[in-house]
C-alpha cells in the first residue's frame, strides 16, 4: 500500500506535544545511527523523518515501473544547484534516507585524508567505523555479480598493474537484481532502515515518518526541541534535551538557518563530486543490468595524487539508451548491448559552492573552478586508458559535442583542454561540507557556539573524500552518538 502524502496542517492547530531525551531529524546514514546508539544506550528518542516508508522494488518488473513508484511516492529531493553546469542533487526523502536509493557502495574514508581530518577536529575515526560495520555487514562485491562490465574493467586495471578491485558493499545477500537504487526488492541492502532502525525501534525509539521539522525551538543559544508538521498536517511540537539535525548537507544548514542559528561559514564550503563518464564500446554484449549489481569494481590508483575515484556503472537499457542518444555515442542500436560505462568521480577543492535559505526553501549555487576541470579531463583520460587496456574497441565521453575516439591519442585529440564547462552533463549524489567540522561544528558534531544542537551528516565533512560517502557519514554519526552519551537524560 502506498503511504500517503502529507497535509497541510492547520494554522495555529497544536494537535500534539512530545518530550524526549534526544530528537533527531533524518532517518539516513547520519541521523539513523545516532538514534539506534541512544537508543541502546537508553535514551528516549524521537526520530523525525520527512518522507514515507523506503520504496521497494518488485522482482522482474520493469525498471521504469520501480522508478515511476519512487516518484509517485516523492521519495527523493531533486535539488539543482546553479551554476555552470547545473548540477541535480538528488538525495533520500524516505525510511532510510538516501541510504534506500544508492547502490550500496560503502568503501571507508581514505587512509591519507583520514590524517587531515584528525587534524580537523574529528579524531580516529577507525574504532566508529568498526562499530558501524556491526550494523552495515560490508563485504567486497561476489565475482559472480561482477557482470561482464565489471570484468572488463578488472582485467584493465590488472593489465595497467593500477590498484583497485571489488567494490565493498553493505549488502551481504545480494542476489544481483540491479536494481538497488529503486530499493532492494529483497532487501539484501543494509540501508539505514533495514539495519539501524529497526534495533531502534526494539529499544523504544520512536519513529515518525511524513513528519517535517519545520523549525528548531531555539532558548537563546540552546536548543530546546523541533516544531514540526505530522503525517496528517498536524502540528507537532517536541521538546527535547538535545537536538541532532540530519537532514543531510543540501537541507541541514537553510533548517539551521531559518531557526536563527547564527555560525559564521554555515551553508558554505559547499562540496559534490563531480564526476565524467565514457561510453566504452567493446565487441562483445556487456548485458548492464543483468545478473549484476551497479558498481561492482574500482580503481583508486589516482585518488590521492590526481583525486579521481574510477568507478563502472552497470545501467539497464532503458535507461542507457537516452544517455548514449543525448551524447552522440550510439551508432547502432542493435550495439547498445556492447556498451558499458565507466566514469570518475573527482575530490573537488574548498569553497566551490553555498546553500542558503530562501522564502521558498533552499537556493544552491555551485561553481568548477579550473583545478577541478583539469582534474576531470585527466580523469576522462585515465578511464579511456584503462578502456582501451581492457579491449574496448571505441569510446565516447558523455559531453556536449562528444566524439567517438578508437584510440587513446585520439581521445586526448577530442577532449578539449581545457575542459569547457558548459559542455558538461552535470550530477552529484554525494553533497558535503556545508556544515563543516572545524568551520561551523566543532568534532563532536555540536554546532558552534549553541548548546545542546549537534549536526549528523555529510555536511559534517571538512573536505570532499572522491569516495562513495555513505560508510563515513556513519562513522561520524557513530562518533557524534558516542558523545551524546555523555549527559543524556
């Protein structure tokens, strides 16, 4: 049954007051393990979360039927920061948060940024992300799910002798169904609500889905609880002792900032990961989206000395043909089968972009500055090296006026350098940094100058990681409930 959507309450209409320890809002990969760790602490905890239940796939139905449910169920936020190129963020609005919607990669951050986040503020973060990984169950992608795409690239990354591998995943059931990021049809996922949530729940938190914080009840400079509107546009107000917001790096800071939380850098430093993808044409059926999970291996060789991640992504035909179309790449329909793609994520540099409050909601704006077009086009060219060392037979970038290249001269020949940006298709999953610690929160996740108010997600990230994030936003989240412990109650 299809949850339903949420009224509009009542003006002036107080249905319901709640007291609890700790509220928190966002039920994804930073506010799930705060209230899951309180929880079985012996907390009383209220979690908030602004969508419905986490959608869920059906087996062998077609891939558009799941993606059409997602968006009749409005169980993401489209956000499109400005800029040139735009770049959509979409992010979780569901149980589970964006942890419901992605393909389940969870690799932990970086040994060598590990170092400079200590130096932020955030401390060792190893003994948290072994804590999460209790909860997560993470575990390098099966062989058998690698799907020919997968191989391929292995057998480039072997023949260049470059690191990389399988792709860890919280998904130790997977039976290859390719579909994880329409929510996993037999929940082999280990998203936040499959995980967290339900431990949770068995320790008397109390979770209330279609619910919106509208505004934090603010005393001065402590936090004193949440105005919220419930399921049936009741209005809801919780007074609570502490107060976690997690409602991720996009919707965090214009939260804070239409309550009156005053923090110099708040909303800025904001980070994506920008990311360029090749059409890789080999002489052989890929079948993406076959027997398969959507990214299955990776090559980290550049991501500390050129800061691109490369990653595959296996994308069933029907979503695959409009991309190939739009870009230029498909000659031959009959060939789609041939195709795969592969692409980088790139570990973008301080200040690219802000979110701000609106009247309306939220205003993003995102600038690449020419570092980062310069990191993308060296990227674009590591993945066509990769390609053609894995026995592609051509490649097409994903741009504007691309061109198809059969060798790898050929490919430097028609990437311009540098890299115009309006010819980019922009995107990103991964907001970050909007909340920063060591800017705006201190390592402990408590806002900056308040009392009782603590941050819990990506916006907590003091750099960008060039890695799917998921994993290290619970970390953190693990760290933030660990201090919370102290003086609850």
């Amino acid at each position: 049954m299809e949850p339903a959507e949420p009224k509009r309450p009542a003006r002036g209409k107080t249905a319901m007051e709640l007291t609890t320890d700790v509220c928190v809002i966002g039920s994804g990969a930073g506010g799930a393990p705060v209230a899951t760790e309180l929880a079985l602490a012996g907390a009383k905890v209220i979690l908030i979360e602004a969508g419905g239940p986490a959608p869920l796939a059906k087996l062998g139905e077609p891939v558009f039927k799941s993606f059409r449910r997602m968006i009749a169920w409005k169980t993401a936020h489209l956000s499109v920061a400005r800029g040139i190129p735009a770049n959509p963020i979409v992010h979780g609005r569901c149980e589970g948060g964006s942890t419901a919607l992605n393909a389940g990669s969870a690799f932990r951050l970086p040994e060598f940024l590990a170092r400079r986040w200590e130096a932020a503020g955030t401390g060792d973060l190893r003994e948290y992300f072994n804590r999460a990984d209790t909860f997560l169950q993470v575990s390098a992608t099966d062989p058998q799910f690698f799907g020919r795409s997968g191989e391929l690239m292995l057998e480039g990354v072997r023949a260049k002798n470059w690191k990389g591998g399988a792709v860890p995943r919280n998904a130790p059931g997977c039976t290859g169904r390719a579909i994880c990021v329409a929510g996993c049809p037999e929940k082999a996922k280990r998203a936040t609500h499959i995980s967290y949530l339900p431990v949770a729940r068995e320790h008397g938190a109390q979770v209330l889905l279609n619910t919106q914080a509208r505004k934090l009840r603010l005393k001065g400079r402590t936090a004193a609880g949440v105005d919220a509107v419930g399921a049936n546009g009741e209005e809801i107000t919780i007074h609570a002792g502490k107060t976690v917001v997690s409602a991720g790096a996009v919707l965090t800071p214009p939260l804070l900032e239409r309550s009156g939380v005053e923090v110099p850098g708040l909303g800025g430093n904001f980070l994506l990961h920008p990311g360029g993808v090749l059409a890789v044409h080999f002489g052989e059926p890929i079948d993406m989206g076959g027997n398969s999970v959507p990214q299955s291996t990776y090559c980290d060789e550049f991501l500390e000395s050129e800061g691109s991640m490369i990653l595959l992504g296996s994308v069933p035909p029907q979503l695959s043909v409009p991309a190939l179309l739009f870009a230029g790449a498909l000659r031959d329909l009959s060939k789609v089968r041939n195709t795969a793609f592969w692409g980088a994520l790139i570990r973008d540099e301080g200040n690219r972009g802000r979110v701000s409050a609106t009247r309306k909601g939220r205003d993003l704006r995102y600038a690449l500055g020419a570092g980062e077009l310069r990191r993308l086009r060296t990227a674009l060219l590591r993945v066509g090296e990769l390609a053609f060392a894995a026995g592609a037979r051509a490649v097409t970038p994903i741009l504007l006026g691309s061109k198809r290249s059969s060798s790898l001269r050929e490919l430097e020949k028609n990437l311009p350098d540098p890299l115009p940006a309006w010819r980019l298709l922009g995107g990103s999953v991964h907001p970050m940094g909007t909340c920063g610690i060591g800017r705006v929160c201190e390592g402990d996740g408590r806002v900056r100058g308040y009392e009782k108010l603590y941050v819990s997600d990506a916006s907590l990230f003091p750099t960008s990681i060039g890695v799917n994030p998921q994993f290290t936003i619970m970390a953190l989240a693990t760290r933030v409930a660990m201090g919370l412990l102290d003086g609850v109650g």
